[in-house]
C-alpha cells in the first residue's frame, strides 16, 4: 500500500514538470537558453556530418568489391539525402538558420575510411569487411548523435523536432542492421579465407 501511495504522489510531480517545459518552450524562454543553444549547435555539427558522408558514399560504392554492398551504399546516399532535407525542415522549425559547424568525429570516421580503401587491395572482400566495418563506425556515431538529440528535443518540448529526428534516427539503425546482413551473409567468411 506505501508503494501505491509513493508512485501515485510522484506522477503529479512528473505531470506539473512537464507542463512547465512545454510552457518554457512556448513562451521563448527555452529558445533563448544555453541548453537550447547547445542543441541548435549539435545540430550543426550532425549537419555538416551529413553533407561531409553524402560526399564520401560515392566512393565507398565505388570501391566496394561486391554488389551488394555497392547497393547499400548507394542506398544510404539517398537516404542521407533525406537526413540533410530533414535537419533542414528542422531548423525551419526553430527559426534558425540551415548552418553547418565541423563536426571533427566526421571528419576522422571518414579519413578512416579512405585509409582502408588505400590499405587494402581492389577486388577483394577484405576491402569490403573493412568499408563495412568503416561504414557502421559512422552509423554508430550518427546512431548516438540523433538519439541523443531526440531527447534533447523532448526536454525542450519541440514535439514536432523529436519527430523528424526520430525519424532519422530510425533509418541509421536499419541502416546498420542492411550492413550487418551483409557482413554476416557472405563477406567477413570469404574475407577470412581470402
């Protein structure tokens, strides 16, 4: 019976906090916040990741050994298309401006890439253990990124932003699962034997 009592007189508490971030949120208040500065700047950061792998997927597909894999990459490409066309309907939702900002962790997820192209022989399903091991890395990190910034999204009360980053975040993870099929259906045995 105290238990009952302990979690019946948390959830009002839980409710009323609630209610004031969505308040915050519409009266400005978490717009002009430090946290929702840091949000807008991860946002920056995940934007220019995308624009930097949209790039670097072309030449992955090209290096690629199999034609399975070739088509994942090619799929990813126009799914990463969307993700950019996404945190760009995102920052019209919050009245800011569509702006990338360096985002380092990319840029060496991706330099790493372009050693195991250079390091490994054409031809081989080596290579293509190692693009897929290369690929996955990035779908990690956006995995992470988008997650992450769903919740942010939530706390702030920016509904609509979860929504679409959700979205996003969704497709990495399928993204990563379509990769792993491959790794395990054919390639990381024949690369083995290789």
């Amino acid at each position: 019976m105290a238990t009952t009592k302990t979690a019946a007189a948390k959830a009002p508490a839980t409710k009323k906090a609630t209610s004031t971030k969505k308040t915050e949120s519409k009266t400005g208040k978490m717009e002009n916040s430090e946290f929702h500065e840091f949000f807008v700047d991860e946002l920056k950061d995940i934007y220019w990741a995308e624009k930097h792998l949209v790039k670097a997927l072309p030449k992955m597909q090209k290096a690629a050994t199999s034609p399975e894999l070739a088509e994942a990459f090619e799929k990813h490409t126009e799914e990463t298309n969307t993700h950019i066309a996404t945190l760009e309907q995102v920052f019209t939702l919050l009245d800011e401006k569509a702006q990338a900002k360096k985002c380092d962790a990319m840029e060496g997820l991706l330099k790493e890439a372009d050693s195991i192209i250079e390091d490994t022989e054409a031809g081989t399903l080596i290579r293509d253990a190692g693009l897929i091991l290369a690929a996955q890395k990035v779908e990690h990190y956006e995995i992470a990124t988008y997650g992450t910034l769903v919740v942010f999204a939530k706390n702030m009360g920016h509904t609509d932003v979860a929504e679409l980053l959700q979205f996003t975040l969704d497709n990495e993870k399928a993204t990563d699962v379509a990769l792993t099929g491959v790794a395990e259906s054919f390639v990381n045995e024949q690369a083995a034997a290789e």
